[in-house]
C-alpha cells in the first residue's frame, strides 16, 4: 500500500517539494551563513520525494 502511496504522492507533488528542497538547498549554498541550513535541507530530499513508510532520525 505504501509503493502505491509514494507514487501517487510523487505524482501528485513530491517531484515538486523534492526540487524545491534541492533548488533551494543550492540557493543556501551560495553564502557561508546559509550551509548548514543546506544541510539540513538535503537531507529532507528523500522524505519529500517518498514520505510513506520512513520515520524521520
């Protein structure tokens, strides 16, 4: 049910948060102040691309 889930939800809009993470993620990278904010944003990518069945650490 969750392999059904994922897809439609990448379908639907998680193609579209994924690259907003990794657009935004780059933009963050572009000043010294902004990197571990980028951090953090790359690694939200997986979980905005297949949310269903992960637990976030």
């Amino acid at each position: 049910m969750s392999l059904l889930g994922n897809i439609l939800w990448l379908i639907f809009g998680g193609f579209l948060t994924g690259l907003g993470y990794i657009i935004g993620g780059i933009g963050l990278c572009l000043t010294i102040v902004g990197i571990p904010f980028a951090l953090q944003h790359i690694k939200l990518i997986p979980m905005a691309l297949l949310p269903l069945g992960r637990s976030l650490r």
